[in-house]
C-alpha cells in the first residue's frame, strides 16, 4: 500500500480521491481514528473529507467493501459511485483515482499490459511513490500524466520524481 504517495498527490490536489484497503473493518476504523480524522483535522483548509464504502462495491479485481476514500469535498460526486452495490469497471476506477491507465478489462489487453511506477528521488535512495497498470496505447497518456505530477512536485514541495515503466 503505497500511501505515501497517493495521499501526498490527494493533498497537492492533483488527484481527487486516494483509494485505502486495508481488508479489516477494525483496522480501517483504528486507520480513520488515529491518521485520518487527526490528518484532515491539521489541514489549514478543510478541503478533504472521508467516506467508509459500507455496500458491495466490487471491481473485476477487487472487493472494495469496507475501503476507505479520501476525497476533495469538490470531488463529492465521487461518492455516487460507491454508495450503493454495484461493480464499478476498471476504467472508472482508473478515472476517480487519475490513472492515466487501467488493469486489463478483457484477456486482449493482458498482452498490452505496462506497469507505472512514480519514484520520489532521493539523495542516496528512491521511494515507491505510486504504481498502476496502463496498456500500450495509453503511453503518451502517461507521460503527460507523469509530467503534470512531476513539476507539481518539484514546484511545491522541491521533490524529484522519476519513473518506470516495465
């Protein structure tokens, strides 16, 4: 669970929502109490709220019950889509959480398959920043993505970001 820097893109609002799935009611209630509720409430501007997934909320490669999603208040539509039982399709997925890409939604797209990872650079280290799947068509999609995150970060926080793709 790369936390770090799914929450870091939801702060510096370059992403709407960060997606939490810990699989254990009591560690996400524990999770909400001790890190999130303090988090938000630290927050000079009140722009972030949560919302618990308590329906049957599935994707083809998850079961996002019990999930916790963090979101911009100006994103509170997001909401709509988890707040009753449905399967959400990985392309809407990869939309709310601003993925320039999206897991395979057919055995077709197994074989176009590349996994991004966005790597904080550090003087004598990188740290996982974020990693998601995209398919070959969706390359120049992410590089643009890529570079948005990139000077953000390097703008507003003076970290160095850079990539992977396998």
């Amino acid at each position: 669970m790369l936390l770090y820097g799914e929450f870091g893109f939801t702060l510096l609002e370059l992403k709407p929502c960060t997606l939490v799935e810990f699989r254990d009611a009591q560690v996400t209630r524990l999770y909400c109490e001790q890190v999130v509720v303090p988090a938000l409430h630290s927050l000079e501007e009140k722009t972030l709220d949560y919302f618990i997934i308590t329906n049957r909320v599935k994707t083809p490669e998850s079961d996002l019950q019990g999930a916790l999603l963090i979101y911009h208040k100006d994103h509170q539509g997001i909401i709509a889509t988890f707040d009753h039982d449905t399967t959400v399709p990985e392309e809407r997925m990869a939309e709310i959480l601003d993925y320039p890409g999206h897991l395979p939604s057919s055995e077709q797209e197994v074989s176009t398959m590349k996994t991004v990872i966005y790597l904080h650079d550090r003087k004598a280290t990188q740290v996982v920043l974020t990693t998601f799947a995209i398919q070959t068509h969706q390359t120049d999609a992410m590089i643009s993505h890529f570079q948005r995150y990139k000077h953000a970060c390097k703008e507003r926080l003076d970290i160095d970001l850079s990539l992977i793709v396998q």
